[in-house]
C-alpha cells in the first residue's frame, strides 16, 4: 500500500497527505502499479464527462475532460512532450537536445506540440461513439501510463542524474509483466477485443518512440517518459475509433 501511494502521490496532484518513509529503491517497484494511477486518472474525467454532458453542450464536456486530466495530472507528461519537441527538433548534438530538456522555457516547437495535442485529444473524443466514450475515457491514461512501464524495462538513462533515474534501468521484468497483466485485464473487461487490439498497437508504437529516443539520445529521460505518454494516449483513442468503425 505505501508503494502505490506514493506512486499516486508521483504521478498525480490528488492530495493525499501523508508522509511516507521511502527510498529510491521503492518507486521502481511502483511501476506495476502505474495502470492503476491510471486506472484513478480515468474515472475521475470520466465523471467530469458524466455530470458535464448532463448539463452542458456536447463540446464543453470534452473540453472539461482535457482540463481535468491536466489539473488531475499537473500537466506532468505535457510538460515531458513540450520539453522533448522542444530538443528533438532543434536539430541539435545530444548534449545541447538534453539541456534544452532541462530549461524551464518553453520553444515555438513545445508550443506547438501542445497546441496540436489538446486539439488532437478533443477532435478524437469528439468522434468517439458515444456507446463506448465513457469506456475509452477512463482507458486512455491506463494505456499512456502501462506503455510507459512497458519501456521502462530494459531502457537506458541518456542523462546522469534526474528524475527519470527512479525508474529508467531500475524496472523489472517482474514488474513491467505484473503492469501489463493488469493492462491487459482492465482494457478486456472495459473495451473487450476492440481494446486489445488497440493496446498491441499502442505497445508497438511505444517501443517505436523508444528506438527512436535511443538513436538520438542514446537512452531516455522522464521528459521522453512524458512524450511517449501523450503521443500513445491520442494512438490508442485514434485506433479504437478506426476499430469501432469496422467492428463495432
């Protein structure tokens, strides 16, 4: 218990005030905890969705989604995905990719990849049936933060010293397996086939991202962890509404 509150305290703005006796040995244990973080995340806008759709016009309760996940969140992995547009697209040598990562400034390229995110997220809820809008709601931060726990394992950390150090080359087999378990449990009970389908994909583009993190910067940091989030979240949103297309 104290593991995975302390990765809700990590990974959350939920206030839970208690003080807890850890060392940087536990957070990577947290890691098969992460799709039930998100598990917490998803409800909690898909009860936003719920109340607001009741009372309000259909775009004010999706953009009431996006809000919710960010004050939920801190805004946490946008801020990762600003930070890695931001030096991946700087065309710069990997040291000067790693400091731009760690400035406090936000770039023209940050921005942008911001700006087109939350439109991208309200564009794809927007399409969403509305038979399985509330099911991929509480799904989509399940699926960013499992994909993250996947790729944790077997990483390299490209800096010295930061935050992403806690998990970067620390994760387990074990728990990486124990998180995907879980992942694959709750997409199946919420989303059936369709969902699965849609979680292999997201896993593939994940570890995509990764390969393509590595032969840039030789490794990851917890801004990359962000950007993988972000970007799998909108893939996994984007195929189910492709699937329930053809399937549904």
């Amino acid at each position: 218990m104290k593991i995975f509150i302390l990765m809700v305290q990590f990974l959350t703005r939920i206030p839970i005030n208690l003080e807890l006796s850890v060392s940087k040995e536990d957070f990577p244990k947290g890691v098969a905890y992460f799709p039930i973080v998100g598990l917490i995340i998803g409800i909690i806008n898909a009860l936003v969705y719920f109340l607001l759709s009741k009372v309000a016009q259909e775009m004010v309760p999706l953009i009431a989604i996006v809000i919710s996940n960010a004050l939920v969140t801190g805004a946490l992995h946008l801020d990762g995905l600003a930070d890695s547009c931001d030096a991946l697209f700087s065309a710069r040598k990997k040291d000067r990719m790693l400091e731009i990562m760690r400035d406090s400034r936000i770039g023209t390229n940050g921005v942008l990849a911001l700006i087109l995110t939350i439109l991208l997220k309200i564009a794809l809820l927007d399409i969403t049936p509305k038979s399985i809008i509330i099911p991929t709601i509480i799904l989509i931060p399940v699926i960013g933060r499992a994909t993250m726990s996947i790729i944790l394992y077997g990483s390299t950390y490209a800096r010295e010293e930061g935050l992403g150090d806690l998990f970067i080359g620390k994760t387990s087999l074990n728990r990486a397996g124990v998180s995907i378990i879980i992942t694959i449990f709750l997409v199946f009970v919420v989303l059936n086939l369709i969902g699965i389908i849609a979680l292999l994909v997201s896993i593939i583009v994940a570890y995509l991202l990764r390969h393509y993190f590595n032969s840039k910067l030789g490794g990851l940091t917890g801004d990359l962890l962000g950007a993988v989030n972000e970007v799998v979240e909108l893939i996994f949103s984007f195929v189910i509404v492709v699937l329930w297309g053809y399937i549904g």
